[in-house]
C-alpha cells in the first residue's frame, strides 16, 4: 500500500509539473504570435528586443579584380627565314628550354663556313705580320733597318690583329644566328597556338619581328585589384596609429574566391602596391599573390579578393534584419529605459557570418527591437520582449 501511495504521488506531481510548463509555453508562444501580427498589449506594442554581440574581429576588405600570369613571353623570331618545324602541340605546358620552332638553319650554316674561313685568314696575316715585326725590331736595333720601317711593320700587325679580332666577332654572330634558328621556350609555362604554319617567310629581328605565339607562367600567379582613394587614406591612417602596418611593407594576407563560389577560399599574400593613383581614375594599383599548383587559375579570369583591412578590435554585431533605410540613412530602432520606441542612427560596416557590424550608433547594453518594427514610430510605448524567449519556444 505504501509503495503504490508513492507512485501515485510521483505521477500527481509530474502532471502538475507538465501543466505548469504547458501554461508558460502558451504565454510566450502568445506574445510572440502577438508581435508577428502587430497586435498591442495594455501596457504598449509588443516586440522583440536583443542586445548587440561584442566579438573581437579584424576587417576584410573586398575588391573586384584580374588573374594575371606573374611571366607573360610573346615568342618572336630573332632572325629571318622558312619555317620548318612547330615543336609543340597547341596549349600545353612546355619546360623551359624546349624547342618551340626552328627556322631552316642552312643559310646560317654557311654564314658561320664562310665567317670561320675569314677568321683562318685572318689569323694566318697576324701571325705573319706578328712574326715581320718582330724581325723588324731586332734590325733597327743592330742598325741593318731604318726605324721608320721598323714602325711600319709594326702597325701592318696592329692591323692585322685589328682584322683577326672583326672575324672574331663575325664568327661569334653567325654562331648566335645558327643557334637563334631554334627558338626555345624562355620558361616554364602554358604556350598558346602556333600564330604561323611551317613553310612561312619568318621576319626576325629585335624590333618587329614576327609574332609566333605567346607563353605564360602557371605557378604562382598574380590577382590585380584597384582600391578606391578612400580605402588608400584608410590605410595610411591606420598605419600612422600603428594598428596596421603598410601594404609595402609586410605581406598582409588575402582571400580570394571566383565566380562559381560560395566562400573566400583561396588564400595568397599582398605582393606589391603601385607608388601612385591613376590620375584618370583616383585609384591606387595593388597585386596579390597566390600559388597555382594545379592551374586552376588562368590569366584574365575574374575573381573576387578579401584585403585585411584593420586590426584587432571589439566589433557590435547586430541582426542584419534590424537594420531600417531612410533615403541614404541607416538606422534601428531600440527600447528606451523607459519602454518607448526610439530611432538610432547608426554608422554600418560589413556582414560577418550573416550579422552586422556596427559602427557608430550602438553600444553593447543598447536594447535593439530585432522583430516588430513595423508596428512603432518614434516615441511609441512599448513591451520589450527578449528575443532569447522566441529562439527558446522555437528550439521547443
């Protein structure tokens, strides 16, 4: 008889307990169907209030840009001939060094026969009139021949060797022109398509030469942005408050993200800043770079990059949804101490993880009506409800 008095008291105050918690999941269910349909309570309209969240950030600022090859080649011909072999296949990578074209090396061949035979020549008149001079100088000195013929013996070698020393440079030339007729690939990268079939007249040369293809560099490539004035005067004061260093500097980091994606998820480094904004545009030129092991970025292809932009502080996050526009304005409406509605003005910055930062405007114990808006002016008496009590009834 005890032991079922026990249970029967145990089942009574479960039940008291379930009820009591159904009572208080009513009221706030109540309340909450109540701001969502603008319905106003004796003591004012009823709306949901949230403090502002304090987290300790860093700004990531986000600039639209270009990938660019860190080495772009125009292949040229560097002297003129019949081309005879394409060494590649259209748009492959090539290491470098690879032989890309050759040009029909047998004119040059014989330029080099005929130059080296001048050189034999020349090299056989120094060593005789090297060996005249030489005679020369022992005669005048026993007196057997006058020194002015002396002398001319003498500048018959100083011409002679002048002649050994052109036929020198002749051969060295038709040594670099036999060897310009295989055009190598100067890096490592992707070459375009041949500009020109085999059997065409080659124009080559240092300045207008015929164009063959192009050859780019994969890994790692650039991302080129331009930032605003504005942003470059941003940095500048944060540098000289010493809570940024310069771009120039150190290698801030950068996150990069292109057209089909989601998230920043490509990291790189700030490389290099231009020393002058574009007087055309007021902006100032930067430069990223990013590794490209497997070439998913290619030159000319759009992205989106994320610049650090600040250092460490404490950011006031608000939910997004708060945020009201008058015009050019921003503001929020939050709860006063005594219950009524009043209009903030508030100075934006970012979204991070779908809230907002705020800049100016708020503090951590402002209480800001996150659901009801719609429903208050300026001055309307209000009933602040904690918005934790709609996520807890929600979660239930």
């Amino acid at each position: 008889m005890k032991i079922r008095h026990s249970t029967h008291a145990a089942t009574l105050t479960a039940a008291v307990l379930m009820l009591g918690l159904g009572f208080m999941l009513a009221a706030q269910f109540k309340a909450t169907t109540a701001v969502a349909a603008g319905e106003a309570a004796p003591g004012g309209q009823m709306v949901m209030v949230a403090n502002p969240t304090v987290k300790r950030l860093v700004d990531w600022d986000e600039y639209s840009g270009r990938f660019a090859a860190v080495e772009d080649v125009e292949i040229r011909a560097r002297v003129s001939g019949y081309l005879t072999e394409v060494g590649f296949t259209d748009g492959q990578i090539v290491e470098a060094g690879t032989v890309l074209f050759r040009i029909d090396p047998r004119p040059f061949a014989a330029e080099l026969a005929a130059a080296r035979a001048t050189l034999a020549a020349a090299d056989a008149a120094y060593r005789y009139a090297s060996a005249e001079a030489q005679r020369g100088k022992q005669l005048v000195a026993q007196r057997a021949l006058s020194s002015e013929e002396g002398e001319r013996r003498l500048r018959e070698m100083e011409q002679a060797e002048a002649n050994r020393t052109a036929a020198k440079a002749r051969v060295e030339q038709a040594e670099l022109n036999l060897e310009f007729t295989e055009i190598r690939a100067p890096i490592t990268g992707r070459v375009s398509d041949n500009f020109v079939s085999v059997g065409n007249l080659i124009v080559g040369g240092a300045t207008g030469g015929t164009l063959l293809t192009t050859l780019v560099s994969q890994d790692p490539i650039y991302f080129e942005f331009t930032a605003s004035e504005a942003d470059y005067l941003k940095y500048r004061r944060l540098e000289q408050l010493g809570k940024r260093e310069s771009g120039r500097d150190t290698h801030h980091p950068v996150r990069v993200k292109l057209m089909d994606e989601d998230t920043f998820g490509h990291n790189g480094y700030l490389s290099f800043v231009d020393n002058r904004l574009d007087h055309a545009t007021g902006t100032m030129r930067g430069r990223a770079t990013l590794a490209n092991p497997n070439g998913i970025f290619a030159p000319g292809m759009f992205g989106r990059l994320q610049l650090l932009g600040s250092g460490e502080y404490d950011a006031v996050l608000i939910p997004d949804s708060a945020v009201q526009t008058d015009q050019a304005q921003k503001f929020v409406w939050v709860a006063t101490a005594g219950d009524t509605a009043e209009r903030r003005a508030v100075t934006l910055g970012p979204l991070v993880d779908g809230a907002r930062i705020v800049r100016e405007g708020l503090d951590r114990l402002d209480r800001v009506i996150v659901s009801g808006t719609q429903f208050v002016r300026e001055g309307t008496p209000i009933v602040a409800l904690p918005a934790e009590a709609r996520d807890q009834l929600t979660l239930r």
